[in-house]
C-alpha cells in the first residue's frame, strides 16, 4: 500500500505532524530494535499512549465486574449475557447511524464522551447504596459492552491509520501499550480500595477516558497529514445505511470467517470463565479476598501479555507470518481442554486461563486485527464493530445457555471438554484458511 508523504503543520516542528520528536538515542535504539521507522515513532507513541489509558481504565474495573458477577449470583450470569448481547445488538445500528453522518474524530469523541458520562452515573448509584443489587448487574452488563466497543473502535482507528504492512510490525508493540495499562490497573484497584471505596474507581477509570481524547485528537492530526491518496478523507463521515455492518458482513465469507474465528474464541472463553468463577466462589467466601484474587490472576496474565507484546510478536509475525499468530490461540486451547478433561481442578483452570489470555492478547489479538487492514474503511468501522460487538457477545450468551442447559441434564464439565477439543482443531484449521486469504485480498 502507498504512503503519502506527511506534510508540516504549522506551529509544530517534526514532519509527522504531530509534535516535537526527543533526540534521545536510546529511544532510537529501542525503535530501531522493535522495527520502527524514524517516521512512525511519533504516531506510534501516541497510540501506545491511547490503548495504555484505555485498558488501564477498564482494568480498574475488571476485578469489580467480576465480583460483582458473584454478589449478583452466577445462577443469574446466563440471563446477564443475554442482555449484554441484546445491548450489542441495538447499538449496532446506533453506531452505524453515528458513523454516517459524523466524521471519524467527532465518531470517536462522542463515543468516549458517552461513557465517560456513564462512568459519573455509576459512581452516584453507588455511592448512594440505590438498588445495590440491581445496580452491580447493571454494571456487569455495562462494562462488558464498555470493554468491547471502545476496543473495537480502537482497532478501527488503527486499522485507517496504519497499512498492513505497518500492522503486522506495529501492532505489537502498539497491544504492549494496553497491556502495560492492563498491568497497572489491577495494582490501582487493589492499592486503592485499601483507601477509598469502589465507587471512586469510576471516577479514576473516567479521567484514563479523558487522556484517550486526548491521544485522539493527537493521531487525528497525524492521519489528516499523512492520509494515503486512495483513501477518502478521514474528515468525511462513512456514510451508508445504518445496518451496512450487518450487510458487509453477511455478504463477504472473508468477514463470516473472521466471525468463525471469534465466535470459537468467545465460546471457550465463556466456559472458561463460568467454570473458574464456580470454583472461586467454591473456594472463597470473602468479597474481598475474591476481588484481590481475580487482580491477582490479571496482573500476572498482563505481565507475561506485556512482555511477549513488546519483545515477541512483531518477530514471530514478521519472521512465519500471520498464520503464527492467528494458530497460537486455537492451538494451545487444544492443549487447554484435554487438560480440564483430565484433570479438572481450579489450578488447571488458572493456568489455562493465564495462558490463553497471554496468547490472545499477545499474538492472537495483534494478528486478527491485521486482517481488517485490507478492507474498506467502510468495512473498518462498520463491518468490524458489529463483528467485535454483536457477534461476540452473542456467542458469550449462546454459550452461556448452553452450559446452562447441559449442566441440568447432568453434563459435565469433563464431558464439555472433551467435546470441545475436537472444535479446538477445526478452530486451528480456519486461522491457517483466514492467514491465506488475507494474503490474497493485499
């Protein structure tokens, strides 16, 4: 794909457009060692800057939704998954309204804005004690469309921004900027609720969303400066009709293999996590105890997320392609399953759980959303935040029912992973299929 040259913006002295580069040498040397180019170190620090606020914002509140998930009771976590689904499914065409007729900047404002005010919502609820049952399932649907559309929107921000070949070497040390959020927000929920009670963490988690906007506006002129000639103006608004994302979608079998693939993601990771959250619940009976285990578990997954971010991604992708990346996932829930199936304690949930999530956001993550960079804008925005929205969270509620059912006819958890293997390779086979027809589509 072609680049145009950035052009200078007045008042500001780099050609990037963006700002003022640090001549520090040993930036340089970093950048030259994770593949970055002169051009790109500025952009690519503010977008590591933007998914470090973003993710360390949700990750405050990760360990809260999940506890939360227990104190409404779990028998209640189908019903929740229902409507976190139904919630995906009316603001697909919500956002595809928005998206005709905002440009990408104003798309982008208004959707952080928006859940920023939430955010100021949550805290009076809970402050106030109103309907503090009522309220904590109310949160645990909230934050679970929270966490996938705003990444979404992300990603399709980074898919316009970046071509594909510089996604392949840049996304990797881009997810390292929200894992390194990632670690730091389980440390904060834990630190803080030693201090201030839980409700003030909305108020923290909303000032990380307003440091995203800021990292917006930053990019947004870097991308204005630097749009590529084949691309429409990034100021104009997508246009189209507001189900076009379900259209695109169902219309391209690229696209229905992209929804295969998360579909199988977000299936095994509902069995994973109805399953763990069981256990811990079984093992221990302090909300407090709970929560700071559940930080626990985020902070080590994050840890070894950020370090296989920074330093192993861009070389595996760069060096086998994107088929290794895409494979790594399905692969090790092969591995993952066999072992629930043989021996189905909460230690092996834990480590199947860690590694998983490690190879997901490390690999699997990065590696997916280079798919989308060779698509439309349209596509980008439209077609992709129905995919990461409505199809994913459908296939947590599917599968949420499912378990449900099973589990009263007296299925259980090792005949559900034994089941599950078996699509874990099916799983393996359509990443190496969606790896070649990207290659096909440049």
């Amino acid at each position: 794909m072609g680049q145009a040259r950035p052009a200078k913006l007045p008042g500001h002295g780099s050609e990037d457009g963006i700002g003022m580069e640090p001549d520090c040498s040993f930036l340089k040397r970093g950048a030259a060692l994770l593949g970055v180019r002169p051009e790109e170190r500025v952009p690519l620090a503010w977008a590591f800057a933007y998914f470090f606020c973003l993710l360390c914002g949700y990750s405050m509140l990760r360990p809260v939704r999940d506890e939360m998930a227990i104190e409404g009771g779990i028998k209640h976590l189908p019903w929740l998954m229902s409507v976190t689904f139904v919630t995906m499914v009316l603001a697909t065409p919500l956002f595809g309204w928005l998206s005709a007729r905002c440009s990408r900047y104003r798309l982008l404002v208004t959707v952080y804005v928006f859940f920023i005010a939430n955010l100021g919502m949550f805290y009076v609820a809970m402050a106030s004690r109103w309907q503090a049952e009522w309220v904590a399932r109310g949160f645990f649907v909230w934050l679970s469309v929270f966490n996938l559309f705003v990444v979404s929107v992300f990603w399709s921000f980074m898919d316009d921004l970046f071509t594909p070949e510089q996604g392949a070497r840049l996304f990797g040390v881009i997810s390292a900027g929200g894992s390194s959020g990632a670690l730091l927000g389980p440390l904060l929920t834990t630190g803080l609720t030693f201090l201030v009670s839980v409700p003030v963490l909305m108020l923290v988690s909303a000032g990380f969303l307003g440091l995203c906007l800021v990292c917006i506006t930053r990019l947004e002129r870097w991308g204005a400066a630097r749009t590529a000639r084949h691309l429409p103006h990034p100021g104009e608004p997508l246009r189209g009709g507001v189900l076009a994302g379900v259209r695109l979608t169902l219309s391209s079998p690229y696209l229905l293999g992209i929804c295969g693939y998360i579909g199988l993601l977000t299936m095994t990771a509902t069995v994973l996590y109805f399953e763990q959250t069981r256990l811990v619940a079984d093992y221990l009976d302090q909300p407090e105890a709970r929560t700071r285990f559940f930080s626990a578990i985020d902070f080590t997954t994050n840890l070894l997320t950020w370090t296989s971010q920074l330093f192993l991604t861009n070389r595996l992708i760069m060096r086998f392609g994107l088929v290794v990346g895409l494979m790594c996932l399905p692969a090790i829930s092969v591995a993952g399953f066999l072992g629930i199936a043989l021996w189905p304690t909460l230690a092996v949930y834990v480590v199947f759980s860690v590694l998983r999530r490690v190879s997901e956001y490390a690999l699997s993550k990065p590696s997916r959303e280079v798919l989308f960079t060779v698509l439309s804008r349209e596509e980008k925005y439209k077609a992709k935040n129905f995919i990461d929205t409505a199809i994913a969270r459908g296939g947590d509620a599917s599968t949420a029912w499912l378990v449900t059912g099973l589990k009263s006819l007296g299925v259980t958890t090792t005949q559900i992973a034994w089941a599950l293997v078996p699509m874990m390779v099916v799983w393996v086979w359509l990443a190496w299929v969606l790896a070649q027809k990207k290659e096909q589509k440049k």
